[in-house]
C-alpha cells in the first residue's frame, strides 16, 4: 500500500519514540502523558487541543504504521480495544456529556502525523468541537498532566493493569 503513503523521508516518528520511552527534548510527547497500554497499543494525553476539548487522548498502534491502509487487523483490534478503554475512562473521569473519536488518512483527509492514530475526545454541550480550529502550540506538559492523571487513577481504581 505504498502508494496511499505520505511519510517524507528520513521521517522521524514522534510515536513511535514515546512508545519507545523517549521523551521529547521540546517536551511535546512525553511518557509522563502515557495514561494506559496493552501488548499493541498505547493512549496518551495530546499535545494538541482544541478549544473546549482539552485534555483529548490519542491512541496509537506500538508498531509504526502510517495510516488504516496499512494497519494489520491485530494492530487494529488491539488501538480499537483501548480507544474503547479510554472513552470510558474520560466519560467516568471528566465530567462531560460523551465521546467523539476521530481518525485521519492521508494530507486531503488530514492527517498530519505519519503514524497511525485514533484520538478520542470529551464531548460537551455546545462546544462546537467541528466547527473550531485547534488551539495554536501545543499544551504544556503542565497542563496535560491533571488529565493523565485523573485517567490512570481510573484505571489503577477498575483494576486494570498498565
């Protein structure tokens, strides 16, 4: 499927160096955003937010795939299986009205990360989640650490191993 691929050479995956348990120097991906993992995925607290869903997390397959295309169906069940984790743990844990997950293949269908990614947003009354831009910058590792927080008591709290 490499015709469907847009990874620019020499492409060094943000992804796939905070799975491996590297931080970002610039502290734009950090382990301390990691909230949950099983044996083929990990979800994170994003660096990017939007104006009235901050806190979203993204979940991505440990191995480097660039998009759906790509995906092979054990990478895909096991992102969709903590996706589904995860909503649930922010539905529980941020005091919001549901969950909206989106996921991007391709520069025309927005994609801007050359890894597969699923992110999972709170969902509020009114917050026009479609209609707004995403904030400018990224989300300080300050402020990102309350959701991953909040999101790994939740889930040390069900019982469930990380």
């Amino acid at each position: 499927m490499d015709m469907f691929n847009h990874e620019p050479d020499g492409y060094e995956c943000p992804f796939c160096r905070l799975v491996a348990g590297v931080d970002d120097p610039a502290g734009v991906n950090l382990t301390a955003d990691i909230v949950r993992r099983n044996p083929l995925a990990t979800a994170f607290v994003a660096p990017g937010w939007w104006p009235n869903n901050q806190g979203h997390v993204l979940v991505v397959s440990d191995a480097h795939h660039e998009n759906l295309y790509d995906l092979p169906a054990e990478a895909g069940h096991a992102v969709h299986d903590l996706v589904r984790e995860v909503a649930v743990a922010i539905r529980h844990t941020y005091d919001c009205a549901g969950v909206s997950t989106r996921q991007h293949n391709e520069p025309a269908g927005h994609q801007t990360a050359w890894h597969y990614h699923v992110h999972v947003f709170p969902r509020y009354p009114g917050d026009e989640l479609y209609k707004s831009p995403s904030l400018p910058g990224f989300a300080s590792p300050a402020a990102r650490l309350p959701y991953a927080r909040k999101l790994r008591a939740y889930f040390d709290l069900a019982g469930v191993v990380s």
